[in-house]
C-alpha cells in the first residue's frame, strides 16, 4: 500500500515512508482497507489498483498495490 499527503497518517506504525504492507480478509475491497486503517472515506480522492484507477467498491487480489490519494490543494 502507497499512501500520500493526509492518507499517510492512517499508515501502520511500522510504515516505511508512505509505504506498508497490510494483510486484509478474503473477498476484501478496498473501502474494507481504508475502513480498517480507520482512514474516513471521504478522505480517499483517487485511488489505484497495481497503477490502475479504481473505486472503494473494487475487489483486492492478493499482491495487489493499492495508491490512496486525499485531494490535493494548490496549482
């Protein structure tokens, strides 16, 4: 799992930069991930499955890399 900006803070202790390794349950989706790093959903602007776009309701496979994005401000 990669997290950026305000995602980062919702990252396991042992995080390594804005990178860790989390184990979820089978047949788990992605909102399921974010609602066990107690992150709020809201937070979660754009989101990537293995560099691909995907939404809380896609499926995770095991391996999966997923991106969490909260929005981003500035120009």
């Amino acid at each position: 799992m990669i997290c950026f900006g305000a995602m980062r803070t919702y990252l396991p202790a042992e995080a390594s930069g804005n990178r860790a390794q989390v184990e979820v349950a089978a047949e788990s989706r992605v909102g399921d991930l974010v609602d066990g790093l107690g992150a709020p959903r809201r937070l979660v602007f754009a989101l990537l499955i293995d560099g691909r776009q995907a939404t809380l309701e896609d499926a995770l496979h095991e391996g999966a890399e997923v991106t969490l994005m909260p929005p981003f401000a500035g120009g």
